[in-house]
C-alpha cells in the first residue's frame, strides 16, 4: 500500500488530536507520521514487541501500537500514538480501523491481486473487468494458467513467501490464499503455450515445497485461459481436477484437468444413476463379490493394454492361469475383459464403483 495513503489519513487525524501518530512497517521503519522528521527513522524494538505481544495493542518506550487488519493478521504494518494512557489506546485502535478501511479501499482500487481473485471468485461483472483490467493496465488477452495448490495443513505466510520468490513477477503473476489450505497462481503464459507448460511450473511447485518446506502438496491445474473472463472457469477447473484427482488418481500430486478423462463425468454423475449403472453391469453377481486377487488380476490386465502375456508375465503366473481367471471373471459377471467393448464396461463400472465409496466415505 502506498506510504501516500497512510499520510493522507494522518493529515485527516491532526485535525482532531495534538499526539503524534504513524505507521510502521514489520521492520519497525516509519513509513508516515504526523511528525516528520520521524519518516523513515527506525523504532527499535517495537516490532519485537508487537510480536510478542498477545493484546490487541502493545504498549512500548512511551508508544501504543495496533497492528493493522486486527490482532491476528499477519503484521506487514503497525499504527502507533504517542503515549501509554488509555486514551492513546482508544486513539490507537480507532486509527487502525481507518486505517484499515483506508488500506481495504486502496487495494480493492489499485491492488493487481485483488482485482484477480474477485474474477476467479466471480465476484466482478463483465463490464467492470474491461475497465479496471485498462485502469490496472493488465493484458485482457493474454494466456493464463490457473494453478491451484492446495497444502495437507493451514496456509502460513512462509509457503506464500516461498511460491511469491519462485514466481517474483508481480505485475503479470498473482499468489494468494483462498481459504485455510488452498493458494492460488495465476501465471501468464507465453503466446502458444499449452498445457505442458503449466505442468512444468506445477512440478516445480512441488519440488519446492517439498525440498524447503518438506510440504507435499497436491496441485490441480486447469486448462490455458485466452481470456481473462475465463479465469473463473480456469479456477473451477482446478478444482474439479483436485476432487476427481483425490478419487481416481489418489497417488499423483499434480492433476491436469485436460487429463482427467472419463472420470470428470462420473464425478459429476447422481448417485441413483450410478447405483443403476452398477445393478445393470453386474446382473449375475454384484461387483462386490469379486475377491481381492480377482481385482488385482483385472486392474494389471487393464494396466497392460488387455495383453495376455504381458500381464501374466507382470502378475508371475503362467498364461494359462491368467486365461483361467479371465474365464472365471466371465462366469461371474457376464463380461469378457478380452473383448474390447467388455473391458470398456467393466473398467467404466469399476471407476464408477471407487467414486460411490468416496461419496459414502465424505
């Protein structure tokens, strides 16, 4: 935020008190005050204070302090007032809510990121978008990935720090947080580019996270936005990629939704109709009786391209062992995993079959 919006509130406060008031960074540098020959002097000790402080204002060498956003927020920037009386404290903390407003307006005004994640929240109308995209001066055509990373605990600000240095360009990339795990990127794409390379910026991602932070996150990455409208699209996408992913592929920690294939329409399929689907597919025996060696047995033919000898070489068992069972998972569901139109059916029915344990699971 610009050290100008801070001192023109300031210059609004004098009006109605004679004590000193600023602003300090997480530094403990002046940014603005009402006295200054303090601009840019450094209060020491006081953001060590604040930080170890657990009240909503902290008093310290003659100073009140009130960090902005509220006693839990990250502290980027500290109001202070000259004196330790309750009614420096009063002023304090009614300096930080105009402060605060202050800092909120600014940002919804000017802030790149902000303008961003109202249009993948869909919080931006169309009309809207056009204008502050030209007041922002952002590219409305330029290709876009949307990644979206989500961490097995609560987002800190060292993951934010850590993805913000891996992608430093803050006029053409944004990161922030969406809720208490998820972060987003939007990174801008060079012209032509596809969904490989957003793969590779997924991969490193995740290297990242895992060799400095010993984080393993999982990564959902959308398709190429042309447009910046297609943002909110982009984002659900990778979402989608994230849920379908935790069902279908819950061993991988990037999931293209390009890649999701058949499962993103059983994902979004009832339940009744799945259940029917099962019932009609497994008229003589219900997919559940097939026993654990049976389903291993199917899931490495399936692995192998429907080829005898490959997967009976991977299973170690003879050919004829593998036919045998075939033949047995033939007279128990009807189907013939060596046709091909049967091994479709059942490898549909099987997936479809994992997404109803998820649901009963959630």
């Amino acid at each position: 935020m610009s050290t100008r919006i801070f001192q023109s509130v300031i210059v609004q406060m004098k009006e109605v008190t004679d004590k000193v008031i600023g602003v300090i960074d997480s530094e403990g540098s002046v940014q603005a005050c009402s006295a200054l020959n303090l601009v840019g002097s450094e209060l020491e000790g006081a953001s060590m204070a604040i930080l170890g402080s657990s009240r909503p204002t902290t008093v310290f060498e003659g100073r009140t302090f009130c960090v902005l956003g509220g006693q839990n927020a990250r502290f980027d920037y500290a109001v202070f007032v000259e004196g330790e009386d309750s009614e420096a404290q009063v002023i304090c903390r009614l300096a930080a809510i105009a402060f605060n407003e202050a800092k909120l307006n600014y940002e919804e005004k000017f802030d790149k990121s902000v303008y961003i994640k109202n249009i993948i929240s869909d919080n931006t109308l169309l009309v809207d978008m056009y204008s502050r995209a030209k007041e922002l001066h952002i590219d409305v055509t330029a290709p876009r990935g949307v990644l979206l990373i989500r961490l097995p605990d609560k987002v800190d600000s060292a993951t934010v720090e850590v993805l913000q240095n891996l992608f430093p360009d803050r006029q053409k990339d944004f990161i922030f947080s969406v809720n208490d795990t998820d972060v987003v990127l939007i990174k801008e794409l060079s012209a032509g580019s596809d969904g490989r390379e957003l793969d590779k910026y997924a991969q490193q991602i995740e290297d990242t996270l895992t060799s400095e932070l010993f984080i393993k996150p999982v990564i959902g990455v959308g398709s190429v936005s042309a447009h910046l409208r297609q943002l909110a699209e982009r984002y659900k996408e990778a979402q989608v990629a994230i849920e379908v992913g935790k069902v279908f592929d819950d061993d991988k920690m990037i999931i293209h939704y390009d890649n999701l294939g058949i499962g993103r329409i059983i994902y979004k399929l009832p339940r009744t109709l799945c259940e029917m689907f099962l019932g009609e597919v497994f008229k003589k025996s219900p997919i559940d009786s097939l026993d654990q060696e049976t389903l291993e047995t199917i899931n490495r033919f399936f692995e192998n391209n429907l080829n005898v000898s490959e997967t009976s070489r991977k299973l170690f068992v003879h050919r004829n062992t593998l036919v045998y069972r075939l033949e047995k998972i033939k007279k128990l569901t009807g189907l013939d995993l060596r046709e091909f139109d049967h091994a479709i059916v059942f490898k549909v029915a099987l997936m479809v079959k994992k997404y109803l344990n998820s649901q009963e699971q959630n």
